[in-house]
C-alpha cells in the first residue's frame, strides 16, 4: 500500500471517527432538548394553575371587599 493510500484511509477513519462523535453528541442533544422541553411543559400547567388561583382570590378578595364596604354603610348609618 502506497503512502498516498495510506494517508486516504487515515483521513477517511478520521473523518468516519468525526462523524460516530457528531451523532453521539446530537443523541445527546436530543436528550437534553426533550428533558428540557418536557420541564418547560411542567412549569407551564404550574403558571397556569396559578394564574388560575390568583383569579379565583382576585374573586373573593372582591366579593369580601363588597361585603366590608356594606357592613362599614350599615355602621355608619347606625351612627
């Protein structure tokens, strides 16, 4: 085998040893991006579920609100 030849396959095992690492690294890619998209998902049903809370106590901060301004009315219609 001549040195030229040689020299081909030694590129050729390097360029094959490149590539095995490429696919390594984007399995591992695509790991960590469906890990991170599922964390992602998780912490959005969490926003929701507190943007949802938040608008029920809004409610009832209201509704308590309502009741004090009618019961501070009656007080000062006794006085």
């Amino acid at each position: 085998m001549s040195t030229n030849e040689t020299d081909a396959l030694d590129r050729f095992d390097s360029l094959e040893e490149r590539i095995i690492k490429l696919l390594d690294v984007n399995v591992n890619i695509s790991s960590d991006n469906k890990a991170m998209r599922d964390a992602l998902a998780a912490r959005e049903r969490e926003v929701a579920g507190l943007i949802e809370k938040i608008k029920k106590l809004e409610i009832e901060r209201e509704a308590v609100r309502v009741k004090v301004d009618t019961l501070l009315k009656k007080l000062d219609s006794l006085v």
